[in-house]
C-alpha cells in the first residue's frame, strides 16, 4: 500500500502564521529564528519497539538531516536510500525546519501493520524561553513490522513536500465526482457550482473550469491549463464531501472534506479525508463563482508565496 498525503499538510505546514509570543513574560519578545530542540526524553515516553517510537526516531532523523538514519527506518522494499532521503529533505525544507516533534494522537495496530496518527505543529522558540506551538494537520503514516522492527511502509510525506508526488498504483482509480453527487444539491446554488467547478479542475477541463472564476480575475483557459499541469497532485483528489453551506447575499462560504488518495486495499482506493475546509465564493453576474485561483496555485508551488 502506497501514501497519499491530503494537500492540508502542504497548505497548513507552509501558510500558516506563527503565533506572537507575549510581552509580559518577560526579555524580549522579538522572534528568534530556532526551533525547538528534538530531545530524547520526548521520544523515550514511547516504549521501545512501539510504532509510535519508531516514527517519532523517523521523524527526528529526517528533522536532524541525519539520511542516513532515516533510510534504515523505511521497509527494505521501498527502495529508500540515503541519498534519496537527503534531496527531498533538501527540496522540503521550507516545510520542515520549522516543525516541532508531532504529537501522536492514535495509534492502531492489526498484527504487522499499523498506522499512527500524528498531529503535526511548528514551535518557535523566543528570547525569553518561551515556546509557541501552532498545530497543523493531522497525519496518518503507515507502517509495518519486521524482522521485529517497526518501519515506514510508504514515503508519501517526504515526496509530498518535496514536491516529488509519486503516481498512484495502477490498481487505485480515482473517482470522479458523479453526475448524482452533483444533482444532490439545486443549481444556482453555492454547493453545485462548488462541485462543477471541482470536477471540471479534476477533469483538466480549463475552459469549463474558467466559467467558474469572476471575470474580474482575468483567468483564461491557458493560464489555467498550467496552473492544473504544475498541480498535478490535483488528480488523486476523489469526490469532496460537503459539509455545509452559508449564504450571505452574494457571498456565500461552502466548507468540505478534501479526500486524497492514500493507497489501494484489495484494488480499491483508501483516502485520507481532511479536516474540515472553507473555500469562499461569490455571485457574479447571477452565477457562484470562486474568486481566486489561490487553492490550484498552493498545489502548483512550494514554498507558497502568501
């Protein structure tokens, strides 16, 4: 089974702002650029041998650009070696160094297999001592036992930031969104437009994706061919589910569940489904419309600029 990472982590690990620290602690407060220190301690809460302790190592290795140690922590069969480790650390610096150790949140294991999932967060570190966390995604890794060992299963993480997606496996087709899906919700609404427009992106179906951005914006088909070519993580996303719909005259915030996908059980597809998402839109000319091309353009790039 393969990884497929749910495009929150690249978009909450790179735009995300870091909280401010707090005057009235005392010193001063302006930023030090240094993250928090990777200890020991906090890996030896984890019992030895446990999935969670061996990503956690994982993590730290890779966190402490030690190649070399992090490519012995990857099941034999993937192939990863050291220098293959060391260039996407390279490539996704700008979505690594400021990470803190992650939190583990749930751990399931079902004989050799498990998976955990971590919450990750960036740490900065002030002149005063105190210690900012932000929380980002949360992540499921997978792994798998052997030789008595726990390793990671897949290299779906390091090849999402390093902007190296790898091809879902032949068996796993994605879905697209279905002409049913779509006919849940009535035309002229926020939703439907939402899924028209996600579908038409998903097909690579510029000119009809095009309709669905304000005139204003000056979008053509061409420019947005590019932007879906260089977003080609695009295409592992299956339907999003909607979860709500909030109309304000002509505005209106639908907010969905992204699903990405994350391998294949017996020739099916497995999805990482993501928190919770708000995209914004607007009525334009008596049509909902997205009014900007920020979520392709965050796919398309890394880092991202603001």
């Amino acid at each position: 089974m393969r990884m497929r990472l749910r495009t929150g982590v690249l978009t909450l690990l790179v735009m995300a702002p870091v909280a401010t620290g707090c005057g009235e602690l005392g010193g001063d407060t302006r930023p030090e650029q240094e993250t928090p220190t990777i200890t020991a301690g906090q890996i030896d809460r984890y019992e030895e041998g446990s999935p969670e302790r061996a990503f956690l190592e994982w993590f730290r290795d890779v966190h402490e650009k030690d190649a070399r140690a992090a490519a012995r922590l990857y099941a034999p069969s993937l192939g990863i070696g050291a220098a293959d480790v060391a260039r996407q650390r390279k490539a996704g610096a700008y979505a690594l160094d400021p990470l803190a150790l992650p939190l583990i949140r749930k751990v399931t294991v079902d004989g050799d297999t498990a998976r955990v999932r971590a919450r990750f967060r960036t740490g900065r570190v002030w002149p005063n001592g105190r210690v900012d966390y932000v929380p980002k995604e949360l992540v499921t890794f997978r792994l798998k036992r052997q030789n008595g060992r726990w390793l990671l299963a897949d290299n779906g993480f390091l090849a999402l930031v390093a902007r190296e997606p790898e091809q879902p496996p032949d068996e796993a087709k994605v879905p697209e969104i279905s002409r049913r899906q779509i006919e849940r919700y009535a035309p002229g609404t926020p939703a439907r437009a939402f899924l028209e427009w996600f579908r038409a992106t998903w097909r690579e179906d510029a000119r009809t994706a095009a309709r669905y951005y304000p005139p204003r914006l000056g979008l053509t088909p061409r420019e947005l061919a590019a932007a879906r070519r260089r977003a080609e993580i695009f295409g592992r996303f299956g339907p999003p589910r909607i979860v709500s719909e909030r109309v304000n005259g002509t505005l209106a915030v639908v907010t969905v569940r992204t699903r990405l996908l994350a391998g294949e059980e017996s020739g099916r597809p497995v999805f990482d489904v993501a928190a919770p998402t708000p995209f914004a839109m607007v009525k334009v000319d008596g049509r909902w419309r997205i009014p900007s091309n920020g979520f392709i353009e965050v796919l398309a790039r890394s880092p991202v600029q603001p």
